[in-house]
C-alpha cells in the first residue's frame, strides 16, 4: 500500500496546518497491511481530496477488491487528518464500473473542533505505542464491533471455541499463524459492490487504532486474496455478508 504524498498538487493553499496533518497521517498507514494491491494515492481537489487507485476495467477483480479495502484504510487516515486540522470531513464513497480509478472524495466542510474519539484515533494513528493496556482482547471485542459497525461494516470474533477452530484452518492453509493469548477477527462487507470494499477498509482501519487506543496489538494476517477461495466457510459468512480481512488482536507481546 502506497500513500503518494500530494507531491504533484496545490490541494490546500491557505492550509498549511491540514497539508502537515494529512502528511503525517498517510505516513502512518504507508506500509502494506496484505497482499495483492495495487498503488493507491490521495490527490487535492478544490475544497477537499480525492481518493485515487491505480485501476481500470482490465484490473482483475483478484487485484481490484484488495486495493479497494487497502486505499478505504488510508481514506479513514485521511479523514481523521481533516478532522484534527480543525475542518468537519464529508465523505463520498464513489467506485463504479465507469470510473474504477476514483475510490472516493473526501471534502472540507465548515471549521470545527474535532471530536474526543477523532482525537483519541488519530493519536493512535501517528503514536501507535503511546497508550497503556487497558483491558483484555476479549473484554475489548464488543468496544471493536461497535467500531466496525459505524464504517458499514460487520464483525465476527473467536469468542466461540467453534468460530476460533474455523478462523485457524483457514490461516493454516494460507501459511499463517495466531498467537494463544490473541482473539481471532473477521470484518467484512454486508454486499459484494466495489463501495463495500471501502466500507470494510475503514473498519479494519478504525478497529486496529481503537484496538491501539486501549493498549492492544492488532495484526491483519490475511486478506481478500487470501481469503477469496474459502470465505465462505469463515464465522459471519452468509447471503450478502462478504468476509474481507481476518486479523488478531491481544496484548503487546
């Protein structure tokens, strides 16, 4: 995953402030978190940003999906970033058919204070060791869900001994591991449309700062790739419930 740091733009005259906020933000999220995407960068608009991805209608949908949930983690980095330099953030998720390349596009809206918990996940973002353990993984998962809920997305967790055994045949045979004392997670999209692979983006983006925010590590160990050929058979997978990415989450370690 590749954040391009608006080098070739004039995005924010006037803002120096935000142009120094998103920077360090997309620094944060700049390493890959899975396998299989593509190049996906931000680019300045008038009033706001827009959310870009190296792909087109001869892109497989192999690549396309993976690159659509990596550049939906970066677009929630990008929108905390807006919040902190003091602008309320519009999003409009936008993929289709006839624009593949165009992923969203992330307005200013009037100057305003950031929220608590905009404050809270952005440090998380760019001081990701800062913050003492809080609670345990599983007391933790509920406070998770919820996270993943308010980006449109859904989650399923290992707190059942049966859904922890299905998520560990599936990262056996895709050569991963997860440790003992971690819970297992499963986000994933409530339809199979190119705009639900931004939605679960976000999610995983937002439950792994919230996650950091109470002293836990979180780990993506496999994505859409991985998990094309059998998600199915994963916990939470059903009629328009599409798993995304499995992850770990338990104390630093």
């Amino acid at each position: 995953m590749t954040a391009q740091q608006l080098s070739h733009t004039q995005p924010f005259t006037g803002a120096p402030p935000l142009t120094a906020t998103l920077t360090r933000a997309l620094t944060a999220v700049s390493v890959p978190i899975f396998a299989g995407a593509v190049r996906w960068w931000v680019a300045g608009t008038k009033g706001g940003i827009e959310l870009r991805a190296a792909l087109s209608g001869t892109v497989p949908a192999s690549v396309q999906r993976p690159t659509r949930v990596a550049a939906g983690s970066g677009l929630l980095a990008a929108r905390l970033a807006v919040a902190v330099a003091g602008y309320r953030p519009f999003t409009t998720v936008l993929p289709d058919h006839r624009r593949p390349g165009l992923l969203a596009v992330l307005r200013l809206g009037a100057l305003g204070e950031p929220t608590p918990t905009e404050r809270a996940l952005f440090g998380a973002l760019v001081r990701p060791a800062a913050a003492p353990a809080r609670m345990a993984a599983a007391a933790a998962v509920p406070l998770l869900r919820r996270a993943v809920d308010t980006e449109g997305a859904w989650l399923r967790s290992s707190l059942d001994p049966a859904d922890r055994a299905r998520m560990e045949a599936m990262l056996a045979e895709v050569g991963g591991d997860a440790s003992p004392d971690a819970q297992l997670l499963v986000v994933g999209s409530h339809h199979d449309l190119p705009a639900a692979d931004l939605r679960a983006g976000l999610a995983v983006r937002r439950l792994l700062l919230c996650a950091a925010a109470f002293g836990l590590v979180g780990d993506v160990l496999a994505g859409p790739r991985e998990l094309a050929r059998r998600r199915r058979e994963l916990p939470g997978a059903g009629p328009g419930l599409i798993p995304q990415v499995l992850l770990q989450v338990g104390p630093a370690g």
